[in-house]
C-alpha cells in the first residue's frame, strides 16, 4: 500500500481504487509501526470508499484494528448521499470516560487510599456479567433510554450541574427506545450503575504535571497532587446487542455486495433503516451516560464517607467515545451538517463551539485520555485546528498493539499487582485473568500517543495525571 509522508507525524493513502477520499493517518514513526502488523491501515482505505464521505476517512494517533472501521477511526458523511454504519460507531457505544476533581491531595489519600478502593469495590459492581444495584422494570429502563443522564440526576444520582458538564448534557434527544430489541433490554436492565470488564476501569488519580496552568485552572486543576477520579465505561450488554442487532438487520436489508469489507455494511442514514439505527444507538448513549452518572454519585457517597467530605467533588467533564452524531461542519468553505462517526475517538471542540459547556466555550472542551493501566492519563483540550484537521476528533487513549491472548500468554494478573504495588499503586479487580489481559505491556505508549495529538493540533497537552489507586471489572 503506498503511504505517503506528508510531515512527521502526518501519513497519507492517497485516493486511488475505489477510494472516494484519501485517508489521513496521525502518527510518530514509533506508532506507525504498531499498526503495519494489523488491518489498521487496510480499514482506513476501505473506510475511505464508502458511500458520502466527506473529506478523508481520519486515523487517530492510537488506532488499532477494529471491526469494520478501525479503533480510532473518524469519518464523516453527508447526510443526502451518506450512510451509518455500526461498525463506524462500534459495540460498546458511548465507552467513554468522565472526570471528577476534588480538593483533596496525594498527602489526604495515600493512608486512606486501600480504604477507599475497597469501599468503591463494594459500591460500583464490576465484571463480566454483573448486576447493577439498581432493578429496573422495562418501563423505567426505556425512560432512562430517553432521558440518559437526566434520569439519574433526576432519581438523586449527582446534580444538574453534572449535566452541563457532560458531552450533550447527558442526553441525545434523537433516541427512541422503540425500536430496541427484548434481548437488548434484557441485557440492559440489570447492568446499570455496574463498571464491566475489559479496559473499563475507574481510578483514584494524582496530577503529576500541569502544562497550560490557565486552561487547567478553568478545569479545576489547580496544582500537582491534587486528587482526581476518573470513570471508564460504556453502555454494558445494551450497546453491544443493539450493535449486533443493526448489524444483522443492515446484512439482511441491504447486503454486503460492492462494499470492500463485509463488517462495512451499513444503511443510507437517510433511510428508515439508517433512522431506526440512529435513534437505537442514541438510546444505548443515554444508557451509558446514566451509567456513568450513577457511577460518579456512588464515588461521592464513598469519599464522604471515608474521608468525612465530598464537598468540591465536580465533574470536569464527561466524554464519548464509539459515536455517530449529526454535527455542523465547514466542508470546501460551507458550513453543512454531517454524520460523524468517531470510533475510539475523543471529540475535541475549539473555543467558540455552541455545544461546549458555556464555562468552557471560550477555551475550548476538555479532552480526556486515559492512559492503560497503571500508566499515566491526560487531560487535553480542544482546539480550532482539529476542526479542518479532523472533523474535530483526537484519540481516546492508548490503544491496544497486543491480542488479550497474547496477554494472557506473557502477563500474570497477581504480578501486575506486586509491580503496581512496588509504585505505591493499589489495585483491586474481579479477575487476575482480566488484569493480565488489561497488562499495560499490551497497549501503546499514551505518552507518544498524546504527544502526537498535541505536536499536530489535534487536542492541546493541559495535565498529565497518574493513578493512586486502581479498579478494574
């Protein structure tokens, strides 16, 4: 495949085939390696044929291959012409990540910290298959499909202005929990408020550094040990059975005939077919966005409790990953609405953008990148760049280079731990079986990850934060 160097971190495929685009990928030398040995590159090319997309199909500086598009792919799509695809959204849609700020300091956690992760451990249930504290009748599940976060708030879990402070203040109005499968909502009803398995963790941090003080100031980070708490997780059961369901029923309806890869397969987002996928996956966000919700009150309930206050626990901002969203965008100097699909990836809004907290609008949007585990994370915000050079889109962590059988091959769970330890790091898990999977050993390097973002334009280095305390599904 020809592969065109245009700067140092800027890759390029031109259009060629039946590419309708070129694709863009953004990467150092060191991750562009990483992706040579799998489909990444393949998947951006055949992305860059679909039908309506605009400008170029767009690889993120921790992309890895996915099904259909790749993890950290972004593309997209005219609304006349275009299409949705699931594969472009991913399964566990709106796995995001929502950060919490709180007046305490390394110096208040660290006698307290195995405390509080076993206090956290008790309140948020995790792993594969875990039911939520919270039984939910079918009714009360699709109000929460509806309303997202603002059922939570509304239900007593954290407060309004933990609304303003998430990506679409909680709720994508367009879902309608109709069209959702019995066996999505069965999957769905008695995992919420849970954490879940594989990458999604929630951890008790420290800031490390601060790069931008004034923009840090105005997240609420303030100096180097301050404490911060991060929640990662997604839309559970739920999204990935609506993922599959939609899968099936584009395969059935339209086929995979004329598409470069069969996991492409998508309906015209003008369709019938293309709507009732949207406003489904629109409700799978809600849910995530409830999820998350409830997560960070539970996190609340328990700094109260060990540590005697929670009082300036704020949320910094909640983002999405694994998405589809009608966004106004300048397309050959018109601004027009387009379907963005950002799969793995952050969005990253400059200054000015309507959709931004007002708090924040004059700034640009926090952007938040959690590290693997045990490793650093980052806060970063957006900026106007990232509108012409990705849609407005930069990774959304650091991304995996290693199978999880081929991590469970070369890492032991109970070893992470004592490694962990030995930084002053606690960790608490469901499965040793899952940590070693999860081994950081596993994942790309975030620093080069972020770095990258940060030299193209594509989301501004603020802070760089790391764990104090680990909890993994």
């Amino acid at each position: 495949m020809e592969l065109k160097k245009i700067s140092e971190y800027i890759w390029e495929i031109p259009k060629q085939g039946e590419m309708n685009v070129p694709a863009c990928i953004y990467a150092s030398h060191k991750l562009l390696e990483s992706v040579r040995h799998d489909q990444t590159l393949e998947q951006a090319r055949n992305v860059a044929c679909l039908k309506g997309i605009q400008r170029m199909s767009y690889v993120m500086p921790d992309a890895h291959q996915g099904y259909g598009f790749p993890i950290g792919g972004v593309a997209a799509f005219d609304l006349e012409e275009g299409i949705i695809s699931p594969g472009g959204v991913g399964y566990d849609i709106n796995c995001g990540v929502r950060l919490l700020k709180t007046e305490y300091t390394e110096k208040d956690v660290t006698e307290k910290r195995k405390e509080l992760l076993a206090e956290i451990f008790k309140e948020v249930p995790a792993g594969v298959g875990k039911g939520g504290i919270t039984k939910l009748s079918r009714n009360v599940l699709k109000e929460i499909l509806t309303k997202g976060a603002e059922w939570a708030v509304e239900n007593g879990y954290g407060t309004k202005e933990d609304l303003l402070m998430t990506e679409e203040y909680g709720r994508m109005k367009d879902a309608d929990p109709s069209f959702i499968s019995d066996r999505a909502l069965e999957r769905g009803a008695p995992q919420l408020g849970t954490l879940g398995a594989g990458n999604h963790f929630l951890e008790i941090q420290k800031v490390h550094e601060i790069y931008d003080a004034d923009i840090a100031r105005a997240f609420g980070i303030h100096s180097a040990g301050q404490v911060l708490v991060m929640i990662h997780c997604g839309s559970r059961g739920l999204g990935h059975q609506v993922a599959s369901d939609y899968i099936e029923i584009m395969e059935n309806k339209f086929g995979t005939k004329g598409l470069p890869d069969r996991e492409l397969v998508n309906a015209p987002i003008r369709s019938d077919l293309g709507q009732r996928y949207y406003k489904c996956m629109s409700a799978a966000v809600n849910y995530a966005f409830a999820n998350r919700q409830m997560i960070a009150h539970w996190v609340r309930d328990v700094f109260r409790k060990v540590l005697g206050s929670s009082k300036g626990m704020n949320q910094v901002y909640d983002v999405c990953h694994n998405v589809a969203k009608i966004e106004k965008h300048n397309i050959e100097g018109k601004l027009r609405d387009v379907c963005i699909h950002r799969k793995g990836a952050t969005r990253s809004f400059g200054p000015g953008r309507p959709e931004i907290p007002e708090a924040y609008r004059s700034i640009g949007q926090p952007v938040i990148i959690p590290g693997s585990m045990g490793t650093a994370s980052y806060i970063l915000v957006g900026t106007a760049e990232a509108e012409e050079l990705s849609f407005s889109s930069t990774a959304h962590g650091a991304g995996r280079m290693m199978s999880r059988h081929e991590a469970l091959r070369r890492f032991r769970g109970e070893q992470i731990r004592d490694e962990l330890a030995r930084k002053g790091i606690e960790l608490r898990s469901t499965s040793w079986k899952g940590v070693a999977e999860e081994a950081s050993g596993a994942y790309k390097d975030v620093d080069e990850v972020v770095k990258v973002s940060h030299e193209v334009g594509i989301g501004r280095l603020v802070a760089r934060v790391v764990p104090v305390g680990v909890m993994k599904g």
